[in-house]
C-alpha cells in the first residue's frame, strides 16, 4: 500500500515521462476498445469461423456402419459385420480414398464384391453413431436403426462422410497440381503487376509534385478515374480492345489477351490509382528544407533524388506496393474474365465455392491467400519503426521550380498513361452503346434496359448508391478514430499492434472469403447479431471492413506526418485530447478524411466478391449486377451498367471536390 | 406491351379494392430463372393467388446454390422456383428439401419428377445441350459447321471451339455428364482428351460460350439452346446445332424449403408450379416443359428438341459428380498452362 502511493514520486529511470491527464488515456483506451471490438466481430470471429472451415474436413468412417446379408429368401439374416472389418479383409477402399469433401458418396456395394442387383438376397445396414449418415438414392438416412433394403435398392445405398478437424483438406490441396500451380501463377502475377504498377504510380506522383508540368489537376483526375470502376471493366474493355475480334488485337502479334497479358494489363490499369495515391500522399508533404540544404550541399539532382526524396517518401512506396500485390492477388474479377485458363487462387475460390459448394477447399485457398498478407504486415511494421515524422511543426513546404526539360518529359509520360486509361473507358461506353458488337455498330441505349436483364435492374443502382453513402458517412468516422487510437496513443502497446494488424488483415482477405465468413457468422441463429443478416447494414459493415485497409494507412500516412510534439504541447498546456483532435488533428487531416470518405464511396460503388453472397431481395447492387450480367455473356448490358457507376463516381468525386475547396480554404491556409 | 399493360392494370386494381383484406403471406423465393422472366412469373402467379406475395431472391445457379447451403443451419428461403435439379438433389441429399406431392403431379412427365414418393422437387422446364456455330467467322476461316460432338475432335477446329468448365459451371457438367452416359467413362475420356485439344477456353458460365460465339471471339461455343436463341434474336450470326449423338440436359425444378414458416402458401405456390397454365408461362422461353403437349416451337429453335434429349440419371450423375470432376481437373486443369 504505501510503495503504490509513494510510486508516482519515484524517479523513473530510463523511461519516458507519461504525460499526465490519465483521464484521456482512459477514454482513448475505451474509444479503441470499442473500435477494436467492432473489428473483431466484423472480422476476427467471421475469419475465425472460416479458418475452422478450413480445418474440418470429411472421412468415410468405416467403424460407424454395421451391414447384415440375408439368404436367398430374405428373411434369415447372416452376422452383423461392421465395414471396416469387410475393408480389412477385402481391401476395396483404401485410406487415401477414405479422404473426401463434404459431398463425399462411397458405394456400399464396394464392401460386397458379389453383389448382383437382381439377387433376391435383401441388405440391412445401420449406423453405430446416431450421426452415421447415408443415403438410400437420395433420401438422407441417419442413427442407429436397421434398413432393410432388397438388392435393387441397395445398389443406390452410398455412404456419407463423417466430419472431423484436420489437415486432409490442405494435404488434398497440395498434391493436387492443378490448385498448387495457381500459388505460383498468383504470385508471379501479383510482383509483376506490382513491380509495374508501382514505377509507374511513383513516377506520376513524382512529376505531379516535384516538377512544374502544366495540367496536374487534369491527370490527377484523370489518374484516379480506375478507381471509379469495378475491377471487372478493364476486364471487358480488354476483350473488346485486344479480344479476337478486337479493334487492336494485331498489336498482341498473335499473343491471346486471356491468359497473363491481359491480367498484368487490367491490373495494372485497376491498382494504379491505389498505388498513385498512396505515394502521391507520401510525396506531397516534403520539407523544402531537406532540398535546400542538399542544393547548399550542392548534392546532384540524382543524390537529392535518392536521399532526400525517396526515402521521404520509402513508407508510403512499401505500403502501396503490399496494397498492389494483395488487390491483384486477391481480385477475382478480372482474371474470371480475361484470364484465360491461366489459374489463379481467387478464381480457384470461386471454382471450388460457386462451382463445386466445397465450401473447406475454398476456404484451404483463402487461408493459403492470406499468408502473403501476413508477411506484408510484417515488412510493414519493420518498416514504419524506422519511419519519422516529415512534418514537423518547423516544417517549410515545398515548391518545385520549373525546369523546361524535366518538366516535358513529366509531361509527356502523364499523357500517355492518361491516354491508356482514357482509351479502356471510351472502349467500355462505345460498347455499351452498340447494338451488336462486332456485326452490327448501331448506336442503341437497350443495353441500358437493365429491368430486363440479369442482376436486380435499376433498383439496384438506387441500393448501391444507398450503400456507398452510408459506407462513407460511417467508414471514415471509425476508420480515422481507429487510426489516430494507434497512432497517437501512449502505452497499451500490446493492444495497439493487435488493433493495427487487424486493420491490416482486410486487404488480404479477398471479397468472396469475407462474404462467406459472414454468411457462417453472422446467419448462425445463436449469434446476438443474427438480426442484420440480410439487410443494408451487414452491407455496410461488411464493406467498410473489406476496404478498411487502404482507408487505414491513407489516415495513418496523414498521422504519421504530424510531428507528436503536437500532443506533447498540448498535455503541457493540459488541454484535453478531444480538443487537440477536434481543433489541430482533424483539420489538419481533413484532406486525408475526405479522401478515406470518397475512397470508401467508390469502392462501396464498385465492390462485387464481397457482397455477392450477403445482398438479399430489398438490397441488390449494380456492382453485382455487372458481375451477373457479364457472367451470362451479356458484356455490352455489363459494360453500360459498369459506365453508370462510372458516372455515378465521377459524380460524387465533383461533390468530393466542391466541399474539399470550401472546406479547405478554412482548414488548410497554413499549407 | 398489352400483356404488361393487364399486369399494371390489376396491379392498380388490386390496391384501390382494398374492401377485401387479404391476410397477405409473403413468400421468399430463391431461384436462378432469367431476370426477364422473373416479373412475369410473379404477377401470373400474384394473379392467381392474390393473398401470397413473392419476393425473388436470383442469382445465377452456382451461387444460388452455395447460398443455400450456406445457408443450412437456418434457411432463408420458403421456396425454391426454377433451379437446377442437381443442385435441389444436392439439397436432398442434406435433408433441406420439405417432400410434397403437388396436387396434379401425375400429369407431368415422369422424367420432371423426383422418383421417391412424395417427391421433394418437381420439374418446370429443360435446358438442353448445344452447339452455337458463328457462321461468319466459321467462312472466314473456311470451316464447316459441327453436325455431332465427334466433329468437334477434328483438327480442323483447333484453338476454335469454348466450353464452360464442368468444375464451375452447371451446364459444363451436364455436357460432361451426358457424355458420358451416352458412351461410357472410356470413350468418353478419350473424346474429351481430342476435344482439349481444340479447345481455346474454358469459361466459368454454361450461356457465355454461346455469347461468345455470337460475338465472333470464338467460332463454336458448347452451350444451351435458351442463350443460342436469345442471342440470335439479339442478331448473332449463329446457328443452333443439335450434335446427331444426343445431348444432356437439366431440369429447372421446384422444392419446399424443410422448416418453412410459410408451409400452406409454400404448397400453394408448388401446386400452382406444376399446373398447364406455369407451364405456358415456361415456355416463352423453354422449349421443353414438363407438362406434355404444352410446348410450342420457339423462335429460332427445332421443334423436335425433346427427342434429343438423353436418359439423364440425375441420381447417377450427383453420386459421380465428385469423382468425375476430380479426373477433370487431373486432366486437363494442370495442363491448362498459359499459351502465350
């Protein structure tokens, strides 16, 4: 008792002192908990269910089944045998085909080696379990009770599997060469795409902030515009660009644009602006005192370049690129319509789950997805410990000086990109409003009569609309209070890591594994949150979670760059947190905040593998329409209703802007 | 028009003659039926049973299907109308499906119902396997158009033909699965491993093959007759091949959901399924339903499509179906290495 009240008059040697008002800590660490509570029920638990999938597997269990022969009169019934005694003997079934799925059948004929169908002899089984289970043609039979069936019927009598924890299913996995193969393809897929995407990105938010090329605000639109559009789109316009009957399609000199060509192209062109943004982010707030003391140096532009700006800007390229690889490796969409037979893990998941309902083998390929995810969270922690603030409260911005030569060749590298970008949208809206393409190019709008088509019409353009407001409004509010719970808060390490790694983990996750994981959570009559299955707001939940990383690191960057005096001066000048955060942090951040809302909102417009299990009756989405309507080979229906959400993007990025320039006006004249 | 303009018409009728209150049952209703259609089956189902109310819940088959087992251990649906019958025998099989015998089941066509009494799916209508030929490119290139399956092995079409692949599409499997009831595991192996050769790709959707035939980025697509139809009306230069050999097909079918809260209206909404007037309604674009003498011909498709249909053992093919796909897979999903 007396050593805790003499404790705080003890000096603490070798450690930081805590800055005072333990009031604030405790309403940080209460506000971070409920942030970390809502993480874990909208994704710890449903990836907890899906991991437990992945683990149980199924296995005839011979010993669970008793058969009993009768004569030739069918009334005098011979020894009950079980079959694995009758496996023991005969061997007709080995162990490694005991292994199967959940749709597991085997013939309870095998274990009768002279059995004839025409035979009068009659067959009982039964199971030794009250679980034993077995069908008698289709009829589901279970427990422990005889059946008697004559030979005719018996014939058609099939074992089921028992189920079990395990690891059969990934053994099964791995030795079959066709799923393994896509790990490699998946891989080598994503560096590719990512090593492209990622020099491409940079340059552009090179040119964009450190050379003085006219046009920024233009190809900064421009640039950002992939992010309008669902993954599937560049998809589409591929086909129509380079397809067989494509208007460019000599320029492939006979390559096929299914297959790797088309998937490192379109992802390229659909992971670009995450990545541009990310590093332009990264880019945008440098300290010009850092040049001018390398010009007094007289350091070459080269040496400036490699010591003052890239590693300036080192935290933000690491996080874009763990972006890029994980959204190419985990999209699902484009590689469904422009790759081809080359396989890749998302698809397989979609094979396995959508093509067969093997709902364990799907989920073996989402936890062997999130394994590069995991490894991207470790590089990114070392990383960020080395990371220091750029911003400091000295900090004098930067402006780059014109230099005709450097300045053109900026230029000219925007243009061409912007052209890329620009030619996939214009491909997509010519077919969205041919008639007939290749053979007949009139000019129609039915193929925007969506009422008439797969996929929920325009109700569901008015319901994703729906859901990318309420995504927004409440994605960003507990995206950026989360974030500045991790960034800013003293102590609790233990909790914060835990927290951020699992902001994290929904970049690895793809759509379609979130979206069965919430099926199994939340559609579970003993969960307290069963109510909102089926509703808008599993929607939401499950959309602003599967986007949450992006919007997390987007907030963490902006954090990262404001110099922790701030708090220091603050709690000096004994000024609570809530003012700090309300009157310096988020103004200072407000044009992160309105980038995570807008970000949120467009994707919330174009997602598709994610909600395509949990819409219901009232809350279908135009994304899943352009998934449905493209799947049934209607592209030119799928290509018009992707341009709506296009629009609709566009849209709402002017209202983004509108409000950004009032806003910042206000907010941000210190810059 | 006229038709949609009676619905409207009812539809207004019905709200402005409120005098009978109707305690009004909702009924969710799962299916894979084609968008276009789904309005119309409702309001000539809301037609003839004004107390019940339909709310569709579509998809396209295979995701339909993973909902509903998803789904199991607490079904959302009441009913399901118009999906495959392999996927409700999958459903059977797990004990999902309510069995009801519908009043007037007798007159349907026995392949349409299943064999156990009472039944727990019956049939609507068929999709039947076919070939969509592209005759423009198929001249450009100086082919002949495929008059049997057997044709599609020869060299001549290399690198020209799409299927869907049986591992993720329904109809993939029912191409697969008919061939090999009709030949038997050997042959029809040996068929596949010549038909691999020629094949450019295999797509996740059993209708996309037919539309990508239509639109010239492949020349013969392995698809079904319903998508061959609809894209020819949409001006497609194809034709609509019926291999000589014969083709496997797929029920479209109707099943209680085990557990419903809605039994009585549930019964109601299956009775009326199975009747001569559902039928009709079917076959705006079917052209095999399950009530006989029904049917009329559909524009661009043969009148005699039933008679090519083979024997489906739907019980056979849900029993090999994972052995079958596992051999596909081993075959040619681990040969299907990138072209370029």
């Amino acid at each position: 008792m007396n050593i805790d009240l003499e404790a705080p008059y003890l000096p603490l040697v070798g450690k930081r002192l805590r800055q005072e008002s333990s009031r604030d800590d405790r309403i940080k660490l209460g506000l971070m908990a409920v942030i970390g509570l809502y993480l874990v029920v909208a994704l710890g638990a449903p990836l907890f269910i899906m991991l437990s999938k992945s683990l149980s597997t199924y296995r005839f269990d011979l010993a669970a089944f008793e058969f009993q022969v009768s004569d030739e009169t069918g009334t005098n019934w011979g020894p009950v045998v079980a079959a694995d005694a009758l496996n023991q003997k005969l061997g007709v079934v080995t162990d490694e085909e005991l292994v199967s799925s959940s749709d597991g059948r085997l013939a309870a004929t095998k274990f009768f080696p002279d059995f004839s169908f025409r035979s009068p002899v009659h067959y009982r089984i039964r199971g030794t379990t009250a679980d034993a289970a077995f069908l008698a043609g289709p009829t589901l039979e279970k427990g422990t009770e005889w059946r008697d069936y004559d030979s005719g019927t018996f014939r058609r009598v099939v074992l089921r599997p028992a189920s079990s924890l395990g690891l059969e299913n990934f053994k099964t996995y791995f030795s079959t060469p066709a799923l393994a193969r896509s790990i490699y393809n998946s891989v080598l897929m994503a560096a590719i795409s990512t090593v492209v995407t990622i020099s491409v990105a940079f340059a552009l938010a090179y040119g964009l902030t450190r050379s003085c090329m006219p046009l920024k605000g233009l190809f900064r639109g421009i640039l950002t515009i992939p992010i309008l559009v669902p993954s599937l789109l560049p998809g589409i316009a591929l086909v129509y660009l380079f397809g067989n009957q494509g208007v460019f399609k000599d320029w492939l000199m006979g390559y096929s644009i299914y297959g790797p060509i088309g998937i490192v192209i379109g992802s390229v062109f659909f992971t670009l602006p995450h990545a541009f943004l990310i590093i332009l982010t990264a880019l945008s707030i440098a300290d010009a005192r850092h040049y001018e003391a390398a010009t007094s140096l007289k350091a070459s532009k080269w040496r400036t370049f490699t010591t003052v700006t890239v590693p300036g800007a080192r935290f933000g390229i690491v996080s874009a690129a763990f972006v890029v690889f994980t959204l190419v490796i985990t999209d699902f969409g484009l590689p469904k319509v422009i790759g081809g037979q080359y396989s890749m893990l998302a698809v397989d998941i979609y094979k396995q789950v959508i093509g067969q309902q093997n709902f364990e083998m799907g989920a073996v390929v989402s936890v062997i997805l999130l394994v590069p995810a995991i490894l991207a969270f470790a590089v990114d922690r070392r990383m960020q410990k080395r990371q220091v603030a750029l911003l400091s409260a000295r900090a004098v911005p930067y402006a780059p000086k014109p230099n005709a030569g450097m300045d053109r060749i900026c230029f000219g590298f925007a243009c061409l990109v912007s052209l890329f970008i620009l030619g996939m949208i214009a491909m997509c809206q010519i077919a969205a409003l041919v008639k007939f393409w290749p053979y007949d190019l009139t000019l129609t709008t039915k193929n925007f009569a969506f009422d008439l088509m797969d996929g929920g019409g325009w109700a569901a353009y008015g319901n994703s609309i729906k859901l990318a407001l309420l995504t927004a409004l409440f994605g960003s509010l507990v995206v950026f209070a989360g974030a500045y719970m991790v960034e800013k808060t003293d102590g609790f390490r233990f909790g914060r890591s835990l927290f951020h790694f699992l902001a994290m983990m929904p970049m690895a996750v793809p759509g379609m594994v979130l979206g069965l994981a919430y099926i199994f959570f939340f559609n579970n009559p003993a969960n307290p949150l069963n109510s909102i299955y089926g509703t808008m707001a599993i929607l939401v939940i499950c959309t602003v979670t599967h986007f949450y990383t992006v919007a997390h690191l987007t907030a963490l960057t902006a954090l990262k760059q404001m110099d922790p005096e701030f708090e220091s001066v603050a709690s000096s000048l004994k000024q609570p947190f809530h003012r700090l955060f309300f009157r310096v942090t988020v103004p200072v951040c407000l044009p992160a905040i309105l980038n995570i809302a807008i970000y949120l909102f467009v994707n919330a417009m174009t997602t598709v593998s994610a909600v395509v299990f949990l819409y219901s009756t009232d809350t279908k989405l135009a994304s899943v329409a352009v998934l449905n309507m493209d799947d049934a080979g209607d592209i030119a229906p799928a290509a018009a209703m992707g341009m709506m959400i296009f629009y609709t993007n566009v849209a709402a990025k002017l209202v983004h802007a509108l409000i950004a320039r009032g806003l910042l006006a206000r907010t941000q004249a210190w810059r | 028009m006229n038709k949609r303009m009676l619905f409207l018409l009812a539809g207004a009728m019905s709200a402005v003659l409120p005098a009978i209150a109707f305690a009004e049952t909702q009924l969710t209703v799962y299916t894979a039926v084609e968008a276009v259609d789904l309005d119309r089956y409702k309001a000539t189902f809301e037609k003839a049973h004004p107390d019940i109310k339909i709310n569709w819940v579509r998809d396209s088959t295979g995701i339909m299907t993973a909902k509903l087992l998803a789904e199991k251990d607490n079904p959302q649906a009441d009913v399901v109308w118009g999906l495959a019958a392999t996927s409700l025998l999958l459903l059977k099989t797990e004990g999902m499906l309510e069995a009801y015998e519908p009043k007037d089941v007798a007159a349907l066509d026995k392949k349409f119902v299943d064999k156990d009494t009472p039944p727990s799916w019956v049939g609507m209508d068929a999709y039947v396997a076919a070939l969509c030929y592209n005759t423009v490119e198929g001249e450009k290139l100086g082919l002949k158009a495929p008059t049997s399956w057997d044709d599609l092995t020869k060299p001549e079409y290399k690198g020209h033909i799409v299927m869907p692949n049986p591992a993720s599409s329904g109809t993939g499997f029912l191409d697969v699965s008919g061939w090999m009831q009709m030949w038997g595991d050997e042959k029809a192996w040996s068929f596949m491993d010549k038909l691999h050769e020629n094949i450019s790709a295999y797509t996740h959707s059993g209708s996309k093959p037919c539309k990508m035939a239509g639109a010239g980025e492949a020349v013969i697509g392995v698809s079904f007759e319903f998508p061959g139809a609809k894209a020819k009306s949409a001006g497609a230069p194809i034709d609509i091949i019926f291999p000589s050999e014969g083709s496997g097909w797929e029920a479209e079918a109707t099943a209680i959901i085990a557990g419903t809260a809605n039994l009585d209206a549930a019964k109601t909404l299956v009775d009326w399924s199975v009747t001569r007037e559902a039928n009709e309604m079917y076959n705006a674009g079917y052209a095999v339903v399950a009530y006989p003498g029904v049917a009329k011909q559909v524009e661009h498709l043969p009148s005699d499509i039933a008679s090519k249909m083979i024997d489906n053992d739907f019980e056979w093919a849900a029993n090999n179906r994972g052995a079958i796909l596992k051999e596909w897979q081993k075959r040619y999903d681990a040969k299907s290495e990138p072209k370029s």
